[in-house]
C-alpha cells in the first residue's frame, strides 16, 4: 500500500501567529509554504515602537523557544517577565524562528496571495470539501501562479483593514477620497513622526487602547512643542473613555488606561476631549493641507479645522481572498464554514480587539489536533531543548 503523502499546509501571513502555526505544522510532519506580501512581521514592524503590554513570556511557546534557542546559540534571550516594543520582539523571537532552518525554506516573501479557491471537481464520486485549494499569488516582479494546498491557515491579521470613521460603521462622506492622507495606524509621534506632528492642529479619533497610546504621546509632545493643539473625539459616553479592567493582569494596559482618562478628565494644556461625538464628513484640503472633520456632538452640530488627522477606530476583518469560499464572518474561533480553511491571530477576533498572542497559540494546538486526528496533541507541552 503506497504511504499517505502528508498534508499540504499553506500559511498566508508571516506575522507572529502566522510564524507559529508554520512551525506547528513542520513539527506534525507536514509540508508547509508560508506567504507574505512584505518582509516577516511587516504589520508589527509598523507600530514596533510601541510597548507591548503583555510580558515577553506570555508572548512566546516552548517549541518556539526551543528553535530560537538553536537558531540563537548562546545569544541572551528576553526574561519572562521583560516587556518588549514590537520589533524587540519581532528581533528576538518572531525573525529568528523564521529565518531558522526548520522554517526558511518554506518563506516565500514578497509573495501575494490575491484570491483563494477550490479546485473542480471532474468526477461525480469526488466530494467538493476533499478538493484541493487554489492559491493565486503575485511575487514582487508582477508575476502570477498557482499554488494547490489542502489545507488553509489564514493569519492575515486586520492592522491594514481600519474600521470606517462614519456613522453606521460606513465611511464619512469624503472619507475614502481623504483615506490615504489620514494617519490610521499609532504613529510614532514621540520619535520618527514627530516633526510631522509638532506645532501642527491635531484631531484623534477612537476610544481604542491605541487611542489611548497616541493621546498619551500627543499630550507629551505637546509639553514640549507648546504650538501643538488636539482634539480627541470618542464616540462613548461622558466620564473615562477607556474601560479600567478590576484586578488587569496586564499592568501596562491598566497604566495606560489611568493616564488616557485622566487626560480626558483634566484637558490640561493643548487638549480638548469631546465624547458622545459621531463623524458625518471628512473633507481633506490636499496633500499635507488638512481637514475640515464635522459631525455631531452629544447630537449638536460640530466642526473642526485641523492640520493633521489621527484614526485609532480599531481594525476589521478583511475576507475579500476568501469570497468565492464558504468562509463565514469570524466571531473568535478559527473554524469557517469552509472545511480545511482556518482563520488564525486577531482576523479571527473581527471587530473584537482583545485578542492576545497567547490566544492565537491555544488555536494553533486546537486545529492541529484536529486535522491529526489526536485531540491530545500538544507540542507546546514539550519541554525546551
């Protein structure tokens, strides 16, 4: 009898969780082809300044560790308890896991994968859900091919896919139109951005823990560029615009809720707050000639005149490469309603922002044991070498 060829995994996503569920894979025995149309954790490297509020040890698995440390030799590797930026963590854990033998071969970077599909079927007898998947990928030189898989692990993430500024989770009018002049990600305002930002009118729009973080930057430039004016608009009530977690495990998150509220509460200095506010229309002036963002207050008409426009609004789930699949809208868990095709990391959140690594890892372990057939599978469960 001819020896079952192993399952064919494809992987679309270098980002953390993206890296782990390859390296699962690989130690199942499977054959495995990760795709990222940009470098390893592209999506982490463009908020890397920022802190992570999880420490270094919630972050990482035994397997994972287990090849970094072969990968690192005798390199110092973060504590448990470290807390790291993103791209301190992306260099010491997530890049060498990537770039280690186990795993290189299986990188293809610059490589996009643009549409998924299942192949057709040509026999009556054969079952839709047991056909291969069709990949469609573009490399960096424009060129296009197919890749076949029987498996699918979508770990795309949501950092490119910003939810809208209007009303009704629709955009604003003249939103799309002004998108690509708007900031929509936690801009380093502190560091490499902060000539772009000092001394200029400055409106931030969301209640978002990254909310938080760019009001908490934008508040400490303006300390220090005194010209430097913003307004924050959330779209909750009245009294502290983040929620404060009873006994948060997470120390950092907790930190940084205190100092945005009392921001909020105080408006000391250069900064108005202004809650119960709705966004109707965006209209940008030209590049680098700012807006005019108008809306309603507490249902009162209002308006504003700014130079620089910040949206921390949270993000979405992106399933255009899927439509032409059965893949339902995530709501947490990384089943679809398309067998064989999973959706891992904070794309299988949707809207919800309180995904952590931590979280992606237990749903790695899960949809290996299933596709195994071992529901006792655990691979993290391994002690590091």
């Amino acid at each position: 009898m001819a020896k079952a060829q192993p399952l064919r995994v494809a992987v679309i996503g270098a980002g953390p969780i993206g890296i782990e569920a390859a390296l699962y894979a690989k130690t199942c025995g499977f054959t495995v082809s990760v795709f990222d149309r940009g470098p390893v954790g592209e999506h982490l490297r463009r908020w890397g300044h920022v802190k992570l509020f999880t420490p270094f040890g919630w972050n990482v698995t035994p397997l994972g560790l287990a090849e970094v440390r072969r990968e690192k030799g005798s390199r110092t590797i973060p504590g448990e308890t470290d807390l790291l930026t993103g791209r301190e963590f992306l260099e010491a854990y997530t890049t060498p896991i990537a770039e280690s033998e186990t795993l290189l071969e299986s990188l293809n970077l610059e490589a996009a994968v643009l549409q998924v599909g299942r192949a057709a079927g040509v026999k009556k007898s054969e079952v839709a859900d047991k056909l291969p998947f069709r990949l469609l990928v573009r490399d960096a030189a424009g060129k296009e091919r197919i890749v076949t898989a029987d498996v699918v692990l979508d770990c795309t993430g949501t950092y490119i896919t910003p939810q809208r500024l209007g009303d009704g989770n629709i955009p604003a009018v003249g939103e799309l139109a002004a998108r690509q002049h708007i900031a929509w990600g936690i801009e380093d305002v502190l560091g490499t951005r902060r000539a772009h930002y000092a001394g200029k009118s400055i409106v931030l729009v969301g209640d978002s823990y990254s909310a938080a973080t760019t009001i908490c930057a934008l508040a400490a430039l303006a300390e220090e560029a005194n010209d430097t004016w913003v307004v924050w608009l959330t779209r909750g009530p009245r009294g502290q615009p983040l929620p404060r977690i009873p006994n948060d495990p997470l120390k950092e998150r907790d930190r940084l809720a205190a100092r945005a509220n009392s921001l909020a509460t105080r408006c000391d200095g250069n900064l108005e707050f202004h809650p119960q506010t709705v966004i109707d229309e965006v209209l940008c002036h030209g590049p680098d000639q700012g807006f005019r963002v108008s809306g309603r207050s507490n249902g009162k008409p209002v308006a504003w005149e700014c130079e620089r426009l910040i949206a921390n609004v949270g993000y979405r789930a992106d399933l255009r490469i899927s439509d032409g699949l059965r893949v339902t809208e995530p709501a947490g868990a990384p089943e679809t309603g398309e067998p064989g095709y999973f959706v891992l990391g904070s794309k299988s959140y949707g809207r919800d922002s309180g995904f952590l690594l931590r979280n992606g890892f237990d749903q790695i372990r899960n949809v290996f044991a299933r596709l195994t057939g071992a529901p006792r599978l655990d691979h993290y469960a391994k002690k590091v070498a």
